[in-house]
C-alpha cells in the first residue's frame, strides 16, 4: 500500500486531533523558546505513545494555533527511521521504509519522495526548547497521519496522544517505558545529529546596528556584525561558487541601513555585501580567488566571520570593441515605462497555441525593479540597471508569446518591487502553468560570461507533467539558439521565487551585466529580440506537456 493511500485511511483519525477534546488535558504553564522569542505557553500538554511504547522527549506535544504539534525525531526514531537535521539551512530528513521525507522550519511545504506536499492547516515544524533543555522539531500530528501513514488516536481522559505504524503487531498491549523520565536531561543526550540547543536570550534581535571590516593579513578579513539583541539560533552560513562567495543568513533580524556594499581594501577579498529579504538579512563575502576557509563565532548580540582566500592574481581580459551607448527605443536607463515592441520576424513562425494551451497561464517575472535596481553594469560613463534590461525583455516575451495564442500574466508591469514570496503567490494563485523569471547576471571578473537557467530540486516534480529540470533544459537550448551566447548550462539552485511556485519554475541569466562585450549586446534592440525569441521558444516547446492538475 502507497502512502497516500495509508493517508486517506488516517485522515479521519487526524481529524480529532485539531477538535476541542484537547481542553480535557492538564493545562500547563511553562517557558518555551520559538522564532527567536521566549513565550509563555498555558496550554495543554501531553503523553506520547509510539506503537504503545511510552516515549519521553524534552518538549512535549503541545497545542500550537489550536493544532497539536509532536516531536519529530522521537517518534521516527521509535519506528526505526534515521532522522536528520542541518542547522545550515534548517532542514530535517527522514528516511522512513521506502520514504524520503525532507522538510523545513517555519515552511508548510515538505517533500516525499522528491513530491511536494503542503503540510495540512499552514500549520508549520518549528524549533521548539524549554529553557536550558535540547531543541526540538516540532511537526503537526496531522501531518504525520496524512502523509506518511501512521495512525494516530487521541485519548482526552487520559491525555495523551498515541500513534502507530502499520506493521506494529496487534497482540502487544502493555504499555512499556522505553525510558526512565528524567527530571533534568543529562548533557549527553546531545547527540551531534540532533537539532541545535537554542539557550534563551534575554532581548531576542531586530535589526542589524553596524558591520565592520577588519584586515587581518593581506589575504584574510574578519566581518563584524552588531545587533540590537541577541542572536542565538537564528544564524546560518553556507558557500557558493562560480564566484565563490561567503554567505551567512541571519533570520528575522533586518539592517538597519539597508542594502550596503563594503570595499575591504583585500584584493582577494574585495568587497562585503548587505542584502535582505523579508525573512532574514544577509551578509555576504565576495571572493575574488578561491576561498581557503571562514568561521563565523556567535558571542550574544555579535557575530564573527573570520574569511580566508588564496592571493588574488588579476585576470587577463581581452581588449573589447563597444559601440558608442545608445540606448534603444524606449530602454530606459534609470526610471521609465518600456513599452518596447518586437519586430515581425521574431513574432512570426513560433508554433502557434493548440486550444488546450490557450487556457494554461504562462507567468512572467521580470526581476528586481523599483528601490532594487539589481545588478548595475556602466558602459561608457553612463550606468545600467538590471531591472531595466529584465523588464524589458520580459515585455518582449510576452508580446511574442500574445501573438500567437498563449495567455500570459506578469509579476509587475512597470518599475515596482513584488516581494520574494508575492512573485511565486500570485502564480500560484492564478494556477499557471509555468513560472519563468528572468535575470540578468554578474560577476567581479568581467571575463564572467554566457547564459545559464536555474531549477530547484525543491521544485522538480512531476505532478504537472514535466519537472522544473526539464523546462530549464527547454529555455535554456531555446535561448543559445537565437542568441549564440556561451553556454554555462542547467544548474539547480533554490532561489525563493522558484522553489515556491507550484508549477514548473525555472530563473534564467541572460548574460552578464558585469562584462563589457555582454551588456553592450543586451543594450541592442535586436540582441533582445533574438533572446526573447528564443525564451518564447523555450515555453512553447514545453507547455503542450502541461497538465495543470
């Protein structure tokens, strides 16, 4: 039996769960540390129960917005599941028989089997502690029944929660202790794989107050971040590559002075960048060489990011004829509407829309735009805004594509910002067929080149037909057709706006900004013709796979 059947067959049992027989529990008063906050919960608590072992767990199953909320880890681990967490970027995985489950905190959408599904009730796992007590991930028992299977029964009388696996045997009904209730965990029950242990801050960070760099020798700086509170637990890092970069998220925590760009003085190191969102801020580390190692330290309301890189050696870059700037019609470099329109012989000759395809949805996403100009690239004194250049072509693309029958929609039609959850809500609102956003890319070595399309593996399923991976290989051959660019290839990376889209997503980089020879070419009419041509060709070569569920 799959597992979505075994999900039907529970869903009525998990329908108890949210009711109100949870008041006949005790009501507790106890401390407990979430979203970077202490909280006060007087709710009710209650006894776990896996295949009719008693399990112990230093948080207990709670009620969170009228939902119950259990202990992932102490109840998979009990079915004889491997249970992981990554502090990096807060991400738990199972592996559970022949299931794969990933999920993120404070993210309704989990993963089974590469296949997304919404976790019932936007009820999200979170990060729970007492004080001083090991961390723990939350999930809603709802999504426990519904989606991987497991039975679950409430017993108000007694308080407690029971659940049980398929294959639990029928005949056992003593109820066994696994383990002794300890009053006060002992330290060594931190296990390496377990979540982090979240110490309770006295004032829990806002905004970011000052960044400062300090050189340490001529190929290493450390970063030096201020809060206004501490930031305990809300801190992650990662690299990136093709430039390398340093990154560290500090979430629900926004920079007081914005978006910012720090010069270090160390040619290995160049520069230290100042992003946001509206979930976290992020500091980044640009790396002009290759990256030797960071360390970032926590100390309350600072952190420290030590960067390290080998010495830098300048790169030899070609002498490049560029034409005297001249914007064309109505590419405006600064602030304007584009209103470009594409001449006849890019709009003719695509395949034309089948009645099928005329009623899927194609949105376009122009990127950036309004207080975010994107990347700027300058040419002959005079600057160039991404977001300019996106919006552009993607008016260009969706004039082709109304010409011959297909429907589009659009995430903004002049110089706005739609958020980075907005974007990917209003397709999936609008239930399109495909998502596509268009970029334009960057680089510190202007020698950074070609065209390249991104997917996510958080957003590769197959459920409309064809997966994300797919449709960027169709942009992506579409776009190296018309415009003869170099190609850097499919690559997967989990940007916001395409992992949350429903539907195929992909986000592709036209070129780069950064490199003199590129952004002249994207600055010629017909050089953006030929690159919306061939993005057009890209979506009409896939949506006719298309089944919108």
């Amino acid at each position: 039996m799959n597992f979505l059947k075994k999900a039907a067959m529970c869903a009525a049992a998990s329908a108890v769960i949210a009711g109100s027989a949870f008041s006949m529990a005790q009501a507790a008063g106890i401390q407990i540390f979430y979203d970077g906050a202490m909280h006060i919960y007087n709710g009710s608590v209650y006894s776990l129960y896996v295949n009719n072992n008693k399990i112990y767990s230093p948080m207990e199953p709670i009620i969170f917005n009228n939902h119950a909320l259990v202990p992932v880890r102490e109840i998979f681990e009990a079915c004889g599941a491997t249970v992981d967490y990554s502090g990096e970027d807060r991400r738990v995985e199972i592996k559970y028989n022949d299931m794969y489950i990933r999920m993120y905190i404070n993210d309704n959408t989990a993963y089974i089997n590469g296949e997304k599904v919404l976790i019932p009730d936007n009820i999200v796992p979170k990060l729970i502690n007492k004080p001083g007590e090991v961390t723990k991930t939350m999930v809603p028992v709802r999504f426990i029944s519904e989606s991987v299977g497991m039975d679950v029964e409430f017993d108000g009388e007694e308080g407690s929660i029971r659940i049980t696996t398929p294959d639990a045997p029928v005949e056992n009904e003593t109820v066994q202790e696994t383990v002794p209730a300890p009053t006060e965990p002992p330290a060594e029950i931190v296990q390496p794989t377990e979540e982090p242990v979240y110490t309770v801050p006295e004032t829990s960070a806002q905004q970011m107050t000052d960044v400062r760099c300090e050189t340490v020798s001529a190929n290493q700086i450390n970063i030096i971040v201020s809060f206004d509170g501490d930031v305990s637990g809300k801190v992650s890092n990662f690299t990136l590559t093709d430039p390398e970069r340093v990154v560290v998220d500090i979430s629900g925590v926004m920079p007081v002075l914005g978006a910012q760009t720090y010069e270090t003085g160390v040619s290995s190191i160049p520069s230290v960048r100042i992003g946001y969102d509206e979930e976290r801020s992020r500091i980044v580390a640009d790396i002009s060489s290759s990256l030797i190692g960071y360390t970032v330290s926590e100390n309350g309301s600072q952190i420290v990011i030590g960067v390290s890189a080998s010495e830098y050696i300048a790169p030899v870059t070609p002498e490049v004829s560029v034409p005297e700037y001249s914007a064309p019609t109505d590419v405006v470099v600064g602030s304007g509407s584009i209103l470009n329109t594409v001449t006849a012989q890019y709009l003719s000759g695509l395949k034309q829309a089948s009645e099928a395809d005329k009623n899927k949805t194609i949105m376009l996403d122009a990127g950036h735009g309004g207080t975010d100009p994107g990347a700027i690239g300058s040419i002959n004194g005079k600057n160039v805004n991404e977001k300019d250049l996106t919006l552009a072509i993607t008016y260009k693309v969706k004039q082709i594509l109304d010409e011959n029958g297909y429907k589009t929609s659009m995430t903004r039609l002049g110089d706005t910002l739609p958020s980075l959850s907005d974007r990917p809500a209003q397709a999936n609102a609008e239930n399109c067929a495909l998502y596509v956003s268009i970029h334009i890319n960057a680089a510190d070595a202007e020698s950074a080149h070609g065209t390249e399309v991104y997917y996510s593996e958080e957003n590769n399923g197959t459920a409309y037909g064809v997966n994300s991976e797919y449709f960027a290989g169709n942009v992506l051959n579409g776009m190296l057709a018309y415009m003869g660019s170099y190609n850097r290839g499919v690559k997967m990376a989990n940007w916001a706006v395409i992992r949350r889209s429903n539907m195929p997503a992909v986000l592709l980089e036209v070129g780069f900004i950064s490199n003199q020879e590129e952004l002249a070419k994207m600055l010629d009419d017909d050089y953006l013709n030929r690159t919306a041509r061939g993005i057009a060709e890209g979506i009409v070569n896939t949506i006719s796979l298309v089944n919108v569920p």
